[in-house]
C-alpha cells in the first residue's frame, strides 16, 4: 500500500503516479492562459475539484481520458477541450452522477446551461452537457466537429475494497475511533484509488469504451 505523503504536497504520493490528460483549449489560447492553447490535466486537479479522492473521481478521471483518446486517436490533433459534447443516461442528481460529470467537465470543458456563454459566438461551453438522454451507457462523448462518438461505463468493481474497509470505515465514523483506526482506514480507501489508477489505468475491464458512430 501507498499513502505516503509527498514533501512537497499534501496529496498521496501516488498522485503524481496517475496519468495524465492533455488538451488543447482554444479559449486558453486566445486569452493568453496556456502557450498554444495546451493545457496538461493532473489526477490532482480532479481531487482540488472533486474536495476528495475516492475511486469514483478516480473512475471519471480514467473514463475522461479513455473517452479523448478515442475521439482523437494517436497522429491527430490534441483533443479539443470545449469541443466534445456529454450525454450521461442518469438523472444530475442520481448517485455520483454529478461527481462524475464534474470531472468530465473539468477535463472536456463541457458544460450545462451555467457555463460559459462564448465571445462572438466562438469559445462556447455552455450546453454542451446533458442528463436523463437516450443513449446505451453510463456516458456518451460527442465530437461536435465530425460527431464522432463513443460510449463509456466504468466497472469499479473490477478493483475491489479491502475486506477490511467496510470495518475500518464504520470505526472512523465512531465518536471513539482510535487514530490508528482512522489511519487504517484511510490508508485503505486511498489503496483502492491508487490501484484503480495506477495499476488499472489501461485495464479495458475496468472503463469500456464502444465506438458509436
């Protein structure tokens, strides 16, 4: 198990460990924010978004990034951020549904009717994310250039929980938990999320990936 700390952060070493996601942002670009428009996304940029780390923003981080390489297979252009439009199968409020589209939209910059409006009519964000639509899985991701799509699940079972969790959790939620209770605990949980990250980052069992159109 790893949970130790970096020196020079407050994350879990593994952090730095998880793959990362590049896009191009050409709103970036315009406004100066980003050389080229190119914007590099960190594991820990999901969990500053998120407040936490937990398999589920673990699976949404994998899930972008199997999405975006799909979109735009290896000798294309970076993948678009602001360019790809999500469709979840769920309800905002079922679930981690909202979680999940949170990270998603961190990594594609989709977003719903709050998001950002454009400048001239370039630049759109908003309505570009969706809830309760008619497609076959958890998530759709649609290129709003040629309408390429795909549809992703994420099967987090496929990493299970120490037998201990469950025990270890319950303890922590007591008024009377020791702190090695409490550490054991989340040394455990935050196992999980390394290996769903780390050990499973390409694992075609834990996000599924199906070529739409």
């Amino acid at each position: 198990m790893s949970s130790v700390v970096s020196p020079q952060s407050s994350s879990p070493a593994f952090f730095a460990d998880a793959p990362t996601i590049v896009m191009r942002d050409s709103l970036a670009e315009f406004l100066g924010a980003a050389d080229a428009g190119v914007l590099e996304y960190r594991y820990v940029d999901a969990v500053r978004l998120a407040g936490h780390s937990c398999p589920t923003v673990a699976g949404a981080w994998l899930m972008a990034r199997a999405a975006v390489r799909a979109l735009y297979p290896e000798g294309q252009p970076l993948p678009e951020r602001g360019a790809i439009r999500i469709d979840f199968r769920e309800r905002r409020d079922a679930g981690v549904t909202g979680v999940v589209a949170n990270v998603l939209g961190l990594v594609t910059g989709a977003a719903g009717d709050g998001g950002f409006p454009g400048i001239g009519g370039r630049f759109v964000r908003r309505d570009r994310l969706f809830f309760e639509q008619p497609v076959g899985a958890q998530v759709r991701f649609t290129r709003l250039d040629n309408d390429r799509a795909v549809e992703a699940e994420a099967n987090l079972s496929r990493v299970p929980s120490d037998p201990r969790m469950a025990w270890a959790m319950s303890r922590s939620l007591s008024d009377d938990a020791s702190a090695e209770e409490t550490a054991l605990f989340r040394e455990l949980w935050q196992d999980r999320v390394r290996r769903v990250l780390v050990e499973h980052a390409d694992d075609p069992e834990l996000i599924t990936i199906k070529p739409i159109r």
